[in-house]
C-alpha cells in the first residue's frame, strides 16, 4: 500500500467511503461522482498505479475486479446492460493511481462512449 495513495487510505478505512462489497483482495465503494445511478469503484486492496504498470503476476487480481463487479451488478440487478471500465492515464480519465474498475449501469449506456 501507498501512504500516499487516496484510494489506499479508503482501503485502509481512514478516509470514509461508502463502501458496497468487500473481501481479502477487494473493496468495492460508490463513485463520489457518479455518471450513471449505479457508479461503484472496484479497487484491489493491493497497490497497483494502473493497468499499464500492471504485471502477468497481477493478471488473476485484474480478472478477479471483473468477477466481483458481475457479483455486485447481479445484487443490483442489472444483468440487462451494465459496463466495466479500467481508466488508463491521464488522456482516458484516469485521476487517482490506483488500478480500479469503474462498474456502471441502471440507465441506457451509448456507445462509443465519452
């Protein structure tokens, strides 16, 4: 973990989150900014800067955040249409340096997105 890192704080609980899932690899909390009326954060309790720093070693945690955003879409009942969505950079949105899995669904989702 980062000392510095916000969502490693999350993780840590010392800064508040309104958390909706979490177990020994994962936390899962509500985007402080939502862009759809389910926007959850899937974030590894592991610190990882991002998918591109990501390793082979890191490839069953990166694919395990996708189970864990099915589990929470199931219980949230979106099996219509959600989507999953791993930030990468600064260019594509990425603002905290945390690998995280933005879970997104509960309305009409366009494509090509952004």
């Amino acid at each position: 973990m980062s000392s510095d890192c916000l969502f490693c704080s999350i993780v840590r609980g010392e800064i508040p989150a309104r958390r909706v899932y979490e177990d020994d690899r994962t936390v899962a909390f509500a985007d402080i900014n939502p862009q759809a009326p389910t926007h959850v954060l899937i974030v590894p309790r592991r610190h990882i800067a991002g998918l591109k720093e990501a390793t082979t070693e890191d490839a069953e945690l990166i694919g395990y955040c996708q189970l864990v955003a099915a589990k929470i879409a199931r219980e949230r009942n979106l099996e219509d249409g959600y989507r999953t969505v791993y930030n990468v950079g600064p260019g594509a949105g990425q603002s905290v340096f945390h690998l995280h899995l933005h879970l997104l669904g509960g309305r009409d989702l366009r494509w090509p997105p952004g």
